[in-house]
C-alpha cells in the first residue's frame, strides 16, 4: 500500500452535491485518509464552503464552479492536484454525457482518475487510450476482482472474537457509513482498537483498510468475502470492535442489502440509521419507506440478535427539533436513540460496549 495521503484531489460531483446522488462526495469532505480534498466541483453551489453546505461546520474546501477553476485553485493555494475523483453515486452507478466530457478535460490535464461508477473508464477505448498518452491512471474502484482471488463462506468467522458490530438502515443513501465511521473514530478516541469494515466504493476512497465493494461482487461469492474481510482484520489487527458497514436496506425495492452482511459477518449487535422525514424509498417515489419498527422486527427475525440503537438522518429536520424528534423515535420504538452527526458517537459507543466487554479493549489504538 502507498503511503497516505496519495495526493492533492479535486472531487467532481457536478449538479448532485447536497443530494442523495452526492453521497460519495459528501463522504469525502467530512473525511478521506486516501486524499488530501482540494475542491468540489458543483457550479450550482460554487462559491460556499463543502462542509458549510453539508453539515453547516467549514472545513476549507471550496466548492468550485469548473474544473479549469479547480486546478487553478489548487495550484495557487498549495501542490497542484494529481486526483479527480468522482464523487457522484447515480442510481445504476452510470456516467452522464457531461460527466464523461469533463472526465475527458480532466485526463487531457494530467489528472489521475479515481471512478466508483459501473461504467469502467479504464474500458472506454477512447478515455483508456487518452490517459496511455497523457501517462495517467484511470483506477475502477468497483471493477469486480478476479474470480479466482475470491473466497466462499467457510465458517471460519466462528474464529472472530471481537465485538461485531453491523450499522444497518431503512434506505439507501442513508448515512449509514457515514455513522460507521464516527463511531469507530469515538471507539479509537476512547482507547478501544475499532476497525471498520467497508463494503462500498466510498469507504475504499475514504481509506478504510478492509473491506469489499459489495455490489461489484458476483453473488456466490459475497457472503465469502464479507467473511474473509472481517476474519482478515481479525486475524492481523485483532481490535477490540469490528463496525461492518451496511449497503441499501432490507426492503429497499432496487438496492435491497443487509440479509448478506447479517448471514456472514454474524453481527453481535445491530444499529438501524433512520431518516424519520424520508417518506419514500430513494430515488423512488411511490415507494413507500416501511415504518421503522417493521425494519427493526425484520432484521431481528432474521439475524437473531438485536437492534440496540436507532441513528437519526437529520434530513428536512431544524436542528433545534433534533433533541424531540430523537425522544419521539426512542418512545416509539423502545431503543437509545441518536444523532451522531449533531451530537457524536459517544453514548452510541457506551450504549454498543454495554452489551458485551469486548476482548483486548486494554490495547490502545
């Protein structure tokens, strides 16, 4: 593994930033070990602050209106970029006529590509012989690996003695890795040794150093490879908690997820990110979001462990209403509620080691 950060980058979200479809982007404003985030390009909110937009904190990165704006940026400000990262996450995870233009500009300007998309650049004949010609890579976060680096299922998760813990949700889009990582960050603080376990393009991008992309995955090998990572940290880092990120939801109609990272990863404990002002599922209206005592009861049926925590996607919801809206949810469903986003990990982090003393917690992070 190269040394981090990599590099200056330029994260590309054009039109999508402060939507569902930016939630690439927006992972890597609020955190990347991978990159050192230069700028946003979105000409719809140039001139604000990402982290202004996204959570109302500045974090000095400038949203931009162009990539001709970004690389001058970066160049005057500090070393010049050697990254364009696409930070858009579409729906089906394809590439926009627009975008491929700009991608197109970004290579002719030495640029290295870094795609989480289910388009391949590296398979566009025309980008792959441009970036030959300018000696830029053009790197397929969720190209699928060789089949024969893949693993099936073995058992061997019976080996893992680390708490498990898997951050589930009712939708996709939902900030459920985001949750993932403030609580491993609030574990590490505390002196527990926490590892996350990725299973998206956007926690490789963000540095997590185990993990898949799930979605890229042919489907027999999938619960092989959620078993492998976890079993993989376990074996090398031996941390005192394990947090498994979750993709879609279990009833997402497009994007159902979970029912694998429940079976393989075999969670101790499950925490359900909810957005309580979301009515229908992402991206598809009509859709209705079942409620969330029903998501609860099904995910407790199906793994056998139970729900601990809820975690509140403050979307559409004042912040001063945030403290009621997180009591209301806590009446209703009968469980610890937060919003980690506002308020921090931290009593998520003592609610989750209140279940279990977890081995090796003596040994700092």
């Amino acid at each position: 593994m190269s040394r981090w950060p990599e590099g200056e980058a330029i994260v590309y979200c054009e039109g999508a930033f402060d939507t569902p479809n930016g939630k690439t982007a927006h992972g890597l404003v609020r955190f990347t070990e991978r990159y050192r985030v230069c700028s946003v390009i979105d000409s719809h909110l140039a001139g604000r602050d990402a982290g202004e937009v996204l959570d109302g904190k500045p974090k000095g990165i400038p949203v931009v209106a162009s990539l001709a704006d970004a690389i001058r940026r970066a160049g005057e400000t500090g070393p010049p970029a050697r990254y364009l990262v696409v930070g858009l996450a579409p729906d089906g995870g394809r590439l926009s006529p627009a975008a491929r233009r700009d991608i197109r500009c970004a290579i002719e300007a030495g640029l290295h590509i870094d795609s989480g998309l289910h388009d391949f650049l590296s398979e566009d004949a025309e980008l792959a012989e441009l970036a030959d010609t300018m000696q830029v890579r053009l790197r397929d976060v969720r190209k699928p690996p060789p089949r024969d680096k893949l693993h099936f299922f073995e058992g061997k998760i019976e080996q893992v003695k680390a708490l498990k813990v898997a951050i589930l949700g009712t939708d996709s889009a939902i900030g459920k890795r985001t949750t993932a990582w403030l609580l491993v960050h609030a574990l590490r603080e505390s002196g527990h040794r926490a590892e996350l376990i990725g299973t998206g393009q956007t926690a490789w991008m963000q540095g997590a150093r185990y993990g898949i992309i799930l979605d890229s995955l042919i489907n027999d090998f999938v619960a092989g490879e959620i078993e492998h990572a976890v079993w993989s940290v376990w074996n090398e880092q031996a941390p005192a908690v394990i947090v498994v990120e979750g993709q879609g939801s279990l009833m997402n109609p497009a994007y159902p997820g979970g029912f694998e990272i429940m079976a393989a990863a075999r969670p101790d404990v499950v925490v359900m990110q909810h957005a309580p002002a979301r009515k229908d599922y992402d991206g598809f209206p009509g859709y209705p979001l079942h409620p969330l005592a029903q998501q609860i009861q099904a995910v407790e049926l199906i793994s056998g462990k139970p729900v601990v925590a809820v975690t509140l996607n403050h979307e559409h919801i004042a912040p001063d209403a945030v403290p009621a809206t997180c009591r209301a949810v806590q009446n209703e469903i009968g469980r610890p509620t937060f919003d980690v986003l506002l308020h921090g990990a931290e009593e998520l982090m003592k609610t989750i080691l209140a279940k279990r003393q977890a081995p090796n917690d003596s040994q700092p992070s």
